[in-house]
C-alpha cells in the first residue's frame, strides 16, 4: 500500500476517466426523457417505466461486474483494463441509444427499450472497475480526497462540455432534422470520451493490494450487506442522485414552460455547471478544515432550505432563478466527491471488520444503488408528467402540469436532500477518529506487525463517532 503524495497527472488522468462517463450519464440524466417524448415520439408514461425496468437488469449485472473485476488478475491489474477495452463498445452503443430508425410506435418503444438497456449494461462494464479504481490508488485518506476533488472537476467539466455543447451540436449538425443532430452529437461526443478513457488507463497505478479472493461469490454478497456502514452510504447514494436527476431531468421542461424561454436553457445549464466546477475544488480545503462528514450533512440541509425556497420563487423572476441554481450546482458537488471518499472509507472498514478487501463488489453494489435511484427518478418524472396530462410539442400546457413541473424542479429534490441530511448526522458512524483507528490497524497488519486486523465487538461499540 502507498503513503505517498499521488502526482498531479495521476489525478487528471484519473478524473479523466470519470469525465468520459459523465458525457453519457449527464446527457441521459438532461436529455434522454426528453429526447425520447419530443424527438423520438414515445409516451412519457413508457419511457418512465423503461427507466426503472431496466434496472431489474442492472441487479444483476452490477453485483456480476464486480465480482468478475475482483477476480480479474493481468499485469495492469484488477480495474484498468476493463476502463481501456470496454471504451470502443460503450461509445457505439451511446450513438444506438440516440438513434431514430422510423418504426412504428410499438417498434420504437422496443427500439428504446433494448438500446437503453444496452447502454446501462456498458456503462456498468466501464464505470464499476472506474469507481473501484479509486479506492486502490491510494489509501491515504487525504489523497483520497484530493483524488476524489479532482476527479469531480474534470467529471463535471465533461458533463458540462457533453451537457451545455449538445443541443449547439444537435442545431449545427442536424439544423431542423434534430434526431439527426442529437445522433451525430453524441457520436461526436463519444470519440472524446474514448480518448478519456485512454488516458485514464495509461496514467493511473493500482498500489493497494488485497489477497486473491476465492471466497464464494455468495459468501461476497453477504459480507457486502452485512456491512452496516455501506448500506448508510448506498442510502445517501439513492437519494442524492435521485435529487439531482430529478433537478436535472425536469431542467428543460421548467426553462420551457415555467421561464417561457427555451433559448435560456444552455445559459441556465451553464450556471449550474460552473456552479459544480467550484463545488468539486471546494470539497478538499473544506474537508482539510472540518469532518468531511459534518460537511456532508451540512451541505445537504442547506439544499433542502435552498429547494424548498425555490418553490415560492415567482415564475417571472429568472434572474432569481439562476441565483438559486448556482448556488445549488455549488453545494450538491460539494457533497459528492464526498460521498465516493465516504464509499472507499466503506471498504476498509469491511476490511477492518472481516479481513476480506471487496472494493470492486462494494463499487458495484454503489453504482447499482445510483442507477437505480436515476432510474427512480427519470420514472418519477415520466410518470408525474403523464399524471399531470403534459402533451409533447403541444403549444400550451395545464396548470396541473406547470404545478408539476415546478415541484419536480424544487419540492423533490428538497424532500430527498432532507432525508439524507437525517440519515447521515444519525447512522452514519466513519468519522475521523473512527476511521483513523480502522486505517492504523489496517497499516499495521499491512507491515505484518501483530495486531489482529479483525475489530472486537466491544472496541466497535465504544469507538468515538463525531470529530
């Protein structure tokens, strides 16, 4: 295992890689319900439920991902050579996902339904052994989170470069033919992306080591839920990227209908993602101040308070709005590369109690979490337009459905920031002295000193939980 300072062009080349994910994940999370009910011509009640259905495979396919990535043995490691060999596949399929062959309704549903399970499927391949990466890089705590600030500013730096540049593209490209242009931008898009990846894989170094595992897969998922404090974090996951799905795929429909002015839609986004590029560099010198966990909590009351003000915000009043949005895009990046130090913090305690290191199933098992609660939210949004009788392409639209898309916009994402503010300041124990206590131990049978790395019960029970 590795003490050391990691360099900077480690840093990059890793936050690279989560860069070229966040083209897809962010594109889907803004456009794919809206380029499914306005360009594609699909019911938003079916697009909703393909959402969340397609998860019933991802509970599979995850736990598998990350069981064969911490069995995987190569001369570049257990995760790296997932990142550089699904890159080709998981780019042709994004350019499946965002095209438009004329079919009829019934067709296009099966269309959409079997290509946007695809994509789920690699982006699994890619981003389980990604996430996993991280948490063997290093196991020094402050390098893990100066890894993880840098990585969320290159991640939402490629958000906001695949986010913000997709509709100009779609408009440059395809002029009045949008499908064409939404096909050929993300093509465009998923040739950066494949470059990321590259990168990624040539610049990162796998130093924490863990012993073959020959466990039982069964006895792997077990040990996973046994872990009390990945259960809190897979929690604080669901909810999070739930709130920011939710924000984010009612985003366009409230710049539409609400502030009446589709064109401010890139300037809106674009506020938001300088707002998360100043989030993701805050997070270090924040942590390096305070218990990354008091942040955590902090944080995501200050985005319930922020949500629910949001609501009583009048429609005119966009300037207003865009305050609001800044500020949010701030916080909510702020918490998550928090959230990912607190998932790799996980692993060791798993480790700690056990004496068994299963990063890539722990990973894995989180990002099912994260698909699922996009899932939760993208149905969410299909199924409280369809409720609120929102008509694609229509030239006005009911009260009922304005009164939707504004609480789609504030009111859920603040109930969901709210509950994860509560769950974090209750269950959530890993703070610094704790965790401290877990990586000494750890170190220390690392060097083969004496001390037994299982924690007894009673030392658990009494270890200080706040800082």
């Amino acid at each position: 295992m590795s003490d050391g300072n990691l360099s900077v062009k480690e840093k990059i080349g890793y936050g690279l890689g989560d860069a070229a994910s966040h083209i897809v994940f962010d594109n889907v999370m803004l456009y794919m319900m809206f380029f499914y009910t306005d360009i594609f011509g699909i019911p938003a009640g079916f697009v909703g439920t393909l959402f969340l259905l397609a998860r019933v495979l991802d509970a599979v396919s995850d736990p598998c991902m990350g069981l064969i990535a911490d069995r995987t043995r190569s001369r570049w490691g257990k995760f790296r050579p997932w990142i550089l060999f699904g890159a080709v596949p998981f780019g042709i399929t994004c350019v499946f996902a965002y095209s438009t062959p004329d079919l009829s309704l019934n067709g296009k549903m099966i269309y959409a339904a079997a290509t946007y399970t695809l994509l789920t499927l690699m982006y699994t391949v890619v981003n389980i052994p990604y996430c996993a990466l991280g948490g063997v890089i290093t196991n020094n705590p402050e390098q893990r989170i100066s890894l993880q600030s840098w990585r969320f500013v290159l991640a939402t730096a490629g958000g906001m470069l695949s986010t913000v540049l997709m509709m100009p593209l779609v408009t440059l490209i395809g002029g009045e033919d949008k499908a064409f242009g939404f096909q050929w931008g993300i093509a465009l898009l998923a040739g950066v992306a494949f470059i990321m990846l590259a990168i990624c894989f040539a610049t990162t170094k796998e130093r924490v080591q863990a012993p073959p595992n020959t466990t039982p897969i069964r006895e792997d998922l077990r040990d996973i839920w046994q872990n009390d404090q990945w259960r809190v974090v897979g929690v604080l996951t669901l909810l999070n990227i739930m709130a920011v799905s939710i924000r984010g795929g009612a985003m366009m429909y409230y710049v539409t209908w609400i502030m009446r002015s589709p064109a401010l839609f890139t300037l809106f986004l674009t506020t938001w993602c300088v707002g998360n590029l100043i989030g993701s560099a805050l997070a270090k010198p924040l942590t390096d101040w305070k218990c990354k966990v008091s942040i955590f909590w902090w944080a995501n009351a200050a985005l319930a308070a922020l949500s629910f003000l949001m609501f009583f915000v009048p429609m005119q009043a966009s300037i207003t709005m865009f305050i609001f949005i800044f500020v949010i895009g701030v916080l909510h990046q702020l918490v998550t590369p928090i959230q990912w130090v607190m998932m790799s913090d996980t692993v060791d305690y798993g480790e700690w109690r056990n004496g068994k290191r299963l990063t890539g199933i722990s990973f894995a098992g989180t990002l099912f979490v994260l698909k699922l609660g996009l899932a939760i939210g993208g149905a969410l949004i299909g199924w409280m337009l369809a409720g609120g009788g929102y008509q694609a392409g229509a030239a006005a639209q009911n009260s009922t459905t304005l009164s939707t898309i504004i609480a789609l916009f504030t009111l859920v994402p603040g109930f969901c920031y709210l509950i994860s503010a509560l769950v974090a300041k209750r269950y959530y124990t890993l703070k610094t002295p704790l965790l401290k206590t877990i990586l000494a131990a750890l170190a220390q049978k690392a060097s083969s000193q004496p001390q037994s790395l299982h924690a007894p019960q009673e030392s658990f029970d009494n270890a200080p939980v706040s800082k």
